[in-house]
C-alpha cells in the first residue's frame, strides 16, 4: 500500500539544497567520466516547501540520469527561478524514452529497459515518487526526450506568493474559496502565464469594482 506524503513546509534555499547534493553526485559521476553541470539563475532562490521531500526528488532524478546515462556521458541539473514559480530539470543523453512510453514514465513499477534480462536495477518507483511529491506541492512535471538522445525532466513549482483577501463581502466569498486552494492556484498560473508579479480578482459590487484577492499588492499600489 503506498503511503501518503506529509509535508512539513518551510522556506527553503533550493540553490543551497542542491549544492549540498552535488559533492555526493561528483563522486558517482567522476569515477565513470560523466560530465555533471549544477546550473542556477541566481545565488538564492527560495520558496515555501519540504526540504526533505524536494531533495528526495532531486536525488531520484539524478539517479534515475546516473542509471540511464553511459560513461563518459552529460549530466546537467538547473534551477532557475520564474516570475511566481521555481523550475528545476535534469538533462542527461542517456538511452532515452520510446515515444510510445512517454505517457507512462510516472507509473509505479515502470522500467524503461522492462525486459526480463534488464540491464539497469531498481525498482522503478523513483519516478513514480517524484510525482507524488511534485503533486504534494502543487507543482508539475513532465518529461520530454531530447535530440540527439537523453531525456530531460522538468519540474515547476509554485513559489506561493501570499494571498491577500480584502475585507469585503466579496473577499470574504473568495476567502471560503480559498480554502480549497482554487483561488490560490489560479492567482500564481495566472501570474506566471502573464509573467507578472501583481495579480488580483476583482468583481462586481453594486456601480463598481472592488478588489477581492490579490498576490504583490501593496498598500500603496
């Protein structure tokens, strides 16, 4: 039976979680000539997050790269920080994905080499584990191959900006909304689809609008 993922939510330095990470990885990857790369757009990059859970996730999409990817091959991790969100993925040329098994590389217990006389061990639930987690933290992931070969994971969460409700009727519906975490969701999408640090809900109260939820505004905006 698998077990539920619990958070335990706290700003958290992915920079600085990722570095810790990598003297581990150098010492898997030197040995066989495999070029890692640690890649970030900033010095800190911060967010509301398990520390534990995301460097579980890192550590599974590097293995599962360590697993794939032959000696002498590329490994490269980057994390680089979005307008409301935080993007992190790992790039090997490995022996890649059929593209008929795309759809399921987030399944329990699926095996990229799935024959009888696998070459590469594990259980193949790393994956699986990493979309749990992702899942837990309201963020995506997806994977896509990459030319000449290899693969590429990429993940993107929610930096999760505050949510202000105004003190109004309207706020006060929107806020029993926000207890489901629509309202939430949609504000910070909307923000990054826009790439935009400010964004409210405004609606209709009698001949004008009142501002009901909003993520950057300021007293003074």
């Amino acid at each position: 039976e698998r077990e539920q993922v619990v958070l335990n939510s706290k700003k958290t330095d992915l920079v600085a979680l990722v570095k810790g990470i990598e003297g581990t990885v150098l010492c898997e990857t030197e040995p066989r000539g495999i070029d890692f790369e640690l890649r970030c757009s900033d010095l800190k990059i911060e967010l509301v997050a398990d520390p534990d859970l995301l460097r579980q996730m890192v550590r599974h999409l590097l293995d599962n790269a360590l697993k794939f990817t032959p000696d002498g091959g590329k490994i490269c991790l980057t994390v680089s920080k979005g307008v409301t969100s935080v993007r992190l993925s790992v790039e090997d040329n490995g022996i890649g994905v059929p593209d008929n098994e795309l759809s399921y590389l987030f399944d329990r217990f699926y095996q990229v080499d799935g024959s009888s006389t696998r070459k590469h061990g594990g259980q193949g639930i790393g994956l699986s584990i990493c979309k749990e987690i992702v899942n837990q933290h309201e963020g995506r992931i997806w994977g896509e191959k990459i030319s000449p070969a290899g693969m590429r994971f990429n993940i993107v969460l929610p930096e999760k900006s505050e949510v202000h409700n105004h003190n109004n009727a309207i706020g006060d519906a929107i806020y029993e909304n926000q207890k489901t975490g629509y309202i939430s969701n949609m504000l910070h999408w909307i923000a990054e689809l826009m790439r935009s640090s400010v964004v409210s809900i405004m609606l209709p109260e009698n001949d004008h609008l009142l501002i009901a939820a909003d993520i950057g505004l300021t007293e003074n905006t």
